[in-house]
C-alpha cells in the first residue's frame, strides 16, 4: 500500500548467482516511492554484498562508507560507496531499514553506513553488536578457536557498533517494526508529493 518497496533480506551472499538474484530484486522493486529492508532476521554475510547493495540507495559519487583496520596486518583501508553498478540507482527514495538483536555483522553494516550517510531511518530493537570479522582456527580435539583480527568503524568519526550494537531511530518491538515503518514510508511519500 502506498507503493512502498519491500525485501526481506537473511544474509548476504557472494557470487554471481547471489548478485544476479539481488539485482532482479532491485528491479522489480525500482518503481516504488519507498523502500523498507527487512534485515530483523539478518545473521550477516559479504561486506562486498552489503557494500553493492547500500550503493544502489546513495549518488553516483563514491563516498567513504566504512574504516576496516586489520590488526594482524597492521594496516587499515577505507572502503567507499559504489561508483557504477548494475541497475537503478536511487539516491533520494525514502529508505527504511527494520531491526532488531538479531540483525548482525554485514546486516549491522548495511544498517550503520546507510544511516550514517542519512539516507536510512532505522525502526525496530538495537542490533546485536558483531561489528568484528573474526578467523576460525582449528585447535584440536573437536575444537575452534575465534579470534578477531579486524575492527570497523566509520571513516568520519572513527564509531563502532561492536557490542554496542546501533540503535534505532524509531524504538519499537521488532513485530511491530514492519508496521511502524510502513506508516512513515507512507507519511514520507505523501510529504513529496503535490
């Protein structure tokens, strides 16, 4: 109702069939006067994934997006926004991104960067906080060591979400979260229009 787009996303994937999937998304949805990403159900993924997609909702100039200082490298990067991509790109569509503890990781990061750069107004419960690419080492005897070896934070200000998690604009119990944005996606686009 309202034209207001709609994609619930479980996890971002790499590869071309998950970007060939994504992008057929995106098209059938590029004719709506809003957008709504359901990431409440959101364990993580591909940062390249996260990255390709937020792209798709800023201009066609690249921004720095996310700080990833790798520790046992002894090194950091600056990823930026997108510069060309596949399909429309809409940077001025009132976007609305639904959350809660267990949206995670590239979830936490697609949330941060796209409200960071005010292009998202986040509803729902304050995210998980996983906000560290970990490596998984095989110790022995059945077991797994997890050992974080990177940090990532916002080029500008130099904030985490790690065990912080983000917090909302909108506070909301996560079932009510999909309603709570509908209404303002729908107060939003009512406000553009003559």
């Amino acid at each position: 109702e309202g034209n207001v787009g709609y994609l619930e996303v479980r996890g971002f994937y790499d590869g071309p069939e998950a970007f060939a999937a994504a992008e057929a998304a995106l098209a059938f949805l590029e004719r709506t006067d809003a957008m709504i990403f359901d990431l409440r159900r959101m364990p993580g993924g591909s940062g390249d994934m996260s990255n390709w997609l937020l792209s798709h909702f800023t201009g066609p100039d690249t921004v720095p997006d996310l700080k990833i200082v790798n520790r046992s490298a002894g090194d950091s990067v600056v990823r930026w926004t997108k510069g060309r991509i596949a399909g429309k790109r809409r940077p001025d569509v009132p976007v609305f991104i639904l959350t809660s503890r267990g949206t995670a990781s590239a979830g936490e990061d697609f949330t941060f960067v796209l409200h960071n750069l005010g292009r998202a107004t986040v509803v729902g419960e304050r995210t998980a906080g996983a906000g560290h690419n970990n490596a998984f080492i095989d110790i022995g005897h059945g077991f797994v060591a997890s050992i974080s070896y990177t940090r990532v934070m916002d080029p500008r200000t130099g904030r985490e979400w790690e065990r912080v998690g983000i917090q909302p604009d909108v506070v909301v119990a996560p079932d009510s979260a999909l309603d709570v944005a509908h209404a303002l996606a729908v107060q939003a686009v009512a406000a553009r229009t003559s």
